[in-house]
C-alpha cells in the first residue's frame, strides 16, 4: 500500500421588592361622667301638735357623663416600589467548530477562494518562464513562497502517515510558529512542483529530505459517489515526478 503524507499550509491571516405596612392606632378612651348632687333632706315639722313636716324635696339625679370619642382608625400602610426588572443577559459567544473527526465520516470541504490559484503560478527558476519560483526561510520551521505568497512547513517525516481527516485534523492543531494552519488544495500543492527534475521535483534547499516516493494529501476532495458505501476519495501529489491524482482512499493512511 502506498503510504500519503502532508504538508501543511499556514492559514494565517485572532433585584429586591421593598414592602412596608402601617399599623392601625387605639383612640383615647372617652372620659366618665360627673355624678348627679344628693337631694336637700326635708325639713322636721314644728310643735308637738303641729302637722307633719313635709317632705324634703327629692334630689335631682346626677347628670349623665358623656361618652369618650373613638380612636381614629390607624393610616393603611402604602405598599413598597416594585422593583425593576433585571437586565437581560447576553448571549455566549459562538464556540469554535470542533476538530473533525477521523475515518471516512469526514465530510471536509475547503473554502472555495482556496480551490482555485488566485496568485501567479510559479515555474522552476531554471525554466527562463514567467514568475520564477523563490523561496525565504524564515528560521522557524516554515518558508514563504516569494510568488504566491504561502507560507509552508518546512520539513515532514516519512513517519507522518495519516489517513485523510487525520490529516486535515493534524495541520488544524498545528501550532508551528504561532500561526493556524490548514491541509493545502489541489493547486496549492502543485504550487510547489519542479517540473524540471525528479527525486524528488521539489526545490531541495528550499524543502529538504522531502520524501519524494511518497503521496501527499491535499484538501480536495474527489466525489466519485454520493453513496457512503462507495470509495471516497481525495486529490493526492507524488512528489517523485510531481505527479497528481484522484485516487487517494482517504480511509487509507
């Protein structure tokens, strides 16, 4: 089985409710009446063999007391303020997609602006053709190509085997030199092909110890069926020659 490996492409472009109740007061008690003065007693009759005394007049009764006045009733307590309501909350920041997951469930897609060269597409330095390809190291473990302007990984292990969605979750973790990355699209892929040599046809100062007999993945997708159960495959580039094809199983690392 032949083994794909990756290269990886930099991406970079960062409330209370107050109450209070009142209670009612007593009036004062009303005060109690005078008392009615005694009667005068009558008079004892005169003489032996006088008549009999009259009667001494009859007391007039005592006046009536009057009634003490009622207690006013208590003031009603006034309800307390309602209190205001609370601010709404805003909402949570939107998370971040998760890594995708591996195996042939992975359903990728690159953005479209990276399907198509939107650069001048280098040639070899020697080639004597239009936007000659060059190259700056960066001294971090990546390069940026002078004409499009991609910044690489420099240097990849022929231990670096990965299935397809294994790759692709493998440059989006990536943290080389601070920067976010992404697996490479067809033409920017091809973007680093040296159609004048082999073994490999890649700029070797610029790319060292790249393994040239090995199949890269890219992020293109090749839809031979929409059916699950049919082979899903993915753009792939040999390095060797150069070459590219659709045939890359992205089940098989």
């Amino acid at each position: 089985m032949t083994t794909r490996l990756l290269r990886a492409l930099a991406f970079s472009a960062t409330v209370a409710l107050g109450a209070c109740s009142g209670a009612g007061g007593d009036g004062p008690a009303g005060s109690a009446g005078t008392a009615g003065s005694a009667g005068t007693a009558g008079s004892a009759g005169s003489g032996a063999t006088g008549g009999p005394g009259s009667g001494g007049a009859t007391g007039s009764g005592g006046a009536r007391g009057s009634a003490g006045a009622t207690g006013s009733a208590g003031a009603t307590g006034s309800g307390g303020a309602r209190g205001s309501a609370g601010a709404t909350g805003s909402g949570g920041a939107t998370g971040s997609g998760g890594a995708t997951g591996g195996g042939s469930a992975c359903a990728y897609q690159p953005p479209a602006e990276y399907i198509y060269a939107r650069w001048p597409m280098p040639n070899p330095a020697t080639s004597g053709l239009p936007n000659p390809a060059s190259y700056t190291d960066n001294g971090d473990g990546t390069v940026t190509d002078n004409v499009t302007g991609l910044v690489w990984q420099k240097a990849v292990a022929s231990t670096q085997a990965y299935a397809w969605c294994d790759a692709i979750n493998y440059c989006a973790t990536l943290t080389l030199a601070g920067r976010t990355w992404r697996l490479p699209t067809r033409i920017e892929l091809l973007s680093l092909v040296d159609f004048t040599r082999t073994s490999p046809a890649i700029d070797t100062t610029a790319f060292p110890a790249v393994p040239g007999g090995k199949y890269h993945w890219t992020a293109s997708p090749w839809v031979v069926s929409q059916l699950a159960t049919k082979a899903q495959d993915a753009w792939i580039v040999n390095f060797y020659e150069g070459l590219t094809s659709n045939a890359g199983n992205r089940t098989s690392p």
